[in-house]
C-alpha cells in the first residue's frame, strides 16, 4: 500500500507553527566529540581488523607454501625414482583475497542495532502474557507483584527487546529494578548493551559487577537465560540484586 | 522555516556518519527547531527541552551510521528525539508518556508575536479534534511516521489508520479555513 502523502496545507501550517517558537540554545560541542570518538573507535576497529585479515593471509600463505613445498621436499628425500611428476603435490589453494573467516572479527551488521534506532512502545501486561507469557513469565509476572512499566522495542517491524522498569520495596528498602529481555534468541543484540559484557564477576548462571555510592548499591547482571537478559539493580538492600537474579533463572 | 528536503537531509546524515562535524550544525539549522518543538511537547521545561535536543545531537552523532540511505532522514531524527526525550522522563522518574495537547502549546510568551494569532489558530483548530485524530496529526506531521509504522504502534489496521488520517485532515482544514475566514 503506497503511503499517504501529507496535506501540503495542514504541513505548511504545522511548520509556521513550530518555526514561531524561539530558537533554542543547545550544545553541541558533546555531540561533536561524540562524533570524534566514534571515528577513533572505527578506525581503530578497522585497524585491528585488517591486522588479523593480513595475520591471516600470512598464517594461509606459510600454509600453502608449506603444503605445496613439503611433497616434493619428501619425493627428494625417498629417493629419486627417474619419474617425474609422479607424486604430484596437491594442488595449490590459488591465491584468494577472500577469506573466509574475515567476518569473525567483526560482528554482523545485520545482528547488531542501535536502541535509537528502533521504535518504543509501552506494553500492557494481557499483550505481553498472551505474546510472550511462555517464554518471560517471571518477568511479566512482576507486573502483578511489583509497579512496572513494560516498553517493547520495535525494529524494522520486529519486537527486539522488552524492557521492564520495575519498583518495589524489600525489607523495608526500595529496589528500582530495569530488565532488558533479548526477543531475538540472540540473533541481534543492542550496541547500548555492550556494558553488560565482560563483568567482573561470573557465578554458575550469570555474570554480575556491583558498585557502591551515596549509600546504595548499584548492580548489574547479565545471563543467557530464557532469552538473554540484562538486568540492573539499584538499592540500599545488597541482596536485592542477588534474590531479584534467583527469582528470574 | 523553509519546507523539508529529505535529500539534502540524507546527505547530512550520510555526512555526520562519516565524521563531518559541520554537518551536525546543518542538521540543527535545518531541524533544531522542530526537534526541539518535539521535545518541548514531552517535558513543557526549556531546560529540559535543550537538554534533550543535546543528547539527540549526541545520539545523531553515535547512530547516524545506522541510517539506511533512500528512507526516511527525517523520522529516523525525529525517532532519536522522542527515545531520547523518554528515556530522559524515565531517568527523572517521571512518567513517560507521550501527551498530544502538550505538542500543540507551544505559543508561550516567548513565541514569535508576528505569528501568535496564526499559532493560537492553529491550537484552536488541533483543540478541537477528537482524541485520535489528534494522535493521528502528532504521528504524521510531528514524527513523521507512516501508515504502517502508525499501525503497528495503535495496534489498528491500516485502512483504519488511512480513514482516520483522512478524517483528521479534513476536519483540520475546515477549522483551519474557518478561523482564517471567520465570515465563512
């Protein structure tokens, strides 16, 4: 179905109206050095990337060498029976500037995706227990048991990720809790949550690191769970972060 | 504010996602004030408004490479800006919902006195509209999201969508012509 073009009136009305307003102050100094250290973290990732593809090329050319060099080498020393090209060499793999592994180095365009990227959504706790009850019941059940707000993460038509913020009191504590539920299996993941990688610590279901300020910890875990998980805990309670994680393997 | 070219607009991105800071103010001469009227709508604090508008810059400059070239420049900003301005709501814990008469009161006492009586029209008329046709207008020509994308966020068919689009159009336009031409 070709979409609806706008009303160029009811447009140009709109952009008079928005265009009235007075010309807002904001900085973009931050986004420029954002932008300056995106370009370093690019090249350097290209760097690092052409440095293992020429390691390769190198390690596939001693291979090749060695392989097409070493049969005549032995024929040699066997002895030499008057017949030539007898024990011919297997052939030589013709020199290739694809390798095949060139894409372990780098994560799959396609698998990974900017949260700003995608489109928000708040979810109510019918959809969400009909759609993915059987899969995130623990996580959906908080609903009924604590105050929370569902968000689904929509990207390219697809439901990405669920995120739930979630309020409740623990021994007399207050925990703010936020999970980010993986919908893909794993097929893609956040850029935003490459933070919850490489934690400090690593128990038999997850990995977790802890920190401590202004009197409260702050907590953050990941586990491949139902799904992959990733789940942050603020509170004055050490153990809220801990019983929230038992609670959701 | 001159009328929205997505061309030039996809060339400023593909040029933010190579690296060129200049492009960044391009982008801000072109689309400040509408993301900043956007982020106005979910907060009604200038403050705040600015400071989103600077953490949406920031995102631009993170994500622009994310942008696929041919499709909507304008909605992928506009997309930044509303995430970013939720995210900033759930950050401050306050409720982060997307209330439409918030987008259309923007004629405070600092807005342009020329074009006041235009704006007051303008939010008379959107006033006027009923809950969704209301929505249906904030979708459309503040985010910029098509019939599909606006589908998928109601949970409503698409021809549903298009009737109520259409609806919302023409009840505009004749309080729009109507408060232009009051005699009428």
């Amino acid at each position: 179905m070709e979409d609806m073009k706008k009303d160029e009136f009811i447009e140009q009305q709109i952009d008079a109206y928005v265009g009235g307003t007075e010309e807002p102050q904001a900085d973009l100094s931050a986004a420029k050095r954002a932008l300056h250290g995106e370009m370093r973290r690019r090249r350097r990732r290209r760097r690092t990337f052409f440095a293992v593809l020429s390691a390769c090329a190198c390690v596939l050319l001693i291979t090749v060498l060695t392989l097409s060099l070493l049969p005549a080498a032995l024929d040699r020393g066997v002895g030499d029976t008057g017949i030539a090209g007898d024990a011919n060499p297997p052939a030589a793999e013709p020199p290739t500037s694809e390798d095949p592994e060139q894409n372990t180095g780098t994560p799959g365009q396609n698998s990974v995706y900017s949260l700003a990227a995608a489109v928000q959504r708040p979810a109510g706790l019918n959809e969400l227990s009909e759609t993915y009850g059987a899969r995130h019941e623990k996580l959906i059940r908080l609903g009924f048991l604590a105050r929370a707000d569902y968000t689904l993460y929509i990207l390219d038509g697809e439901m990405v990720l669920l995120r739930a913020d979630i309020v409740y009191t623990q021994n007399g504590a207050r925990v703010a809790a936020t999970v980010w539920a993986d919908l893909t299996e794993g097929a893609k993941r956040a850029e935003e949550l490459a933070s919850f990688n490489g934690l400090e610590h690593q128990t038999k279901t997850y990995s977790y690191q802890t920190e401590f300020s202004d009197g409260e910890y702050l907590s953050r875990g990941n586990f491949a769970g139902t799904g992959g998980y990733f789940v942050e805990v603020q509170s004055s309670l050490y153990a809220a972060f801990s019983d929230l994680m038992a609670y959701l393997v | 504010m001159p009328p929205l070219d997505n061309e030039q607009l996809n060339r400023l991105i593909a040029a933010v996602a190579a690296g060129d800071a200049d492009a960044l103010d391009a982008v801000y001469a072109l689309l400040g004030k509408r993301m900043f009227a956007l982020a106005y709508g979910f907060v009604h604090n200038r403050q705040d408004a600015e400071d989103i508008l600077s953490d949406s810059f920031v995102k631009l400059a993170r994500f622009a490479h994310t942008f696929r070239a041919g499709t909507n420049g304008y909605g992928f900003i506009m997309r930044i800006v509303r995430n970013t301005a939720l995210d900033f709501l759930r950050s401050r814990k306050r409720t982060a919902s997307e209330n439409i008469d918030d987008f259309f009161s923007l004629s405070d006492e600092r807005y342009s006195p020329e074009r006041r009586e235009e704006a007051l029209l303008l939010e008379g008329a959107i006033g006027r509209l009923p809950a969704l046709e209301k929505r249906m207008i904030y979708y459309r020509y503040y985010l910029d999201l098509t019939v599909r994308e606006i589908a998928k966020e109601t949970g409503m068919s698409k021809s549903a969508v298009q009737r109520l689009m259409e609806s919302a159009e023409a009840h505009l336009k004749t309080y729009l012509t109507a408060g232009q031409n009051p005699t009428d």
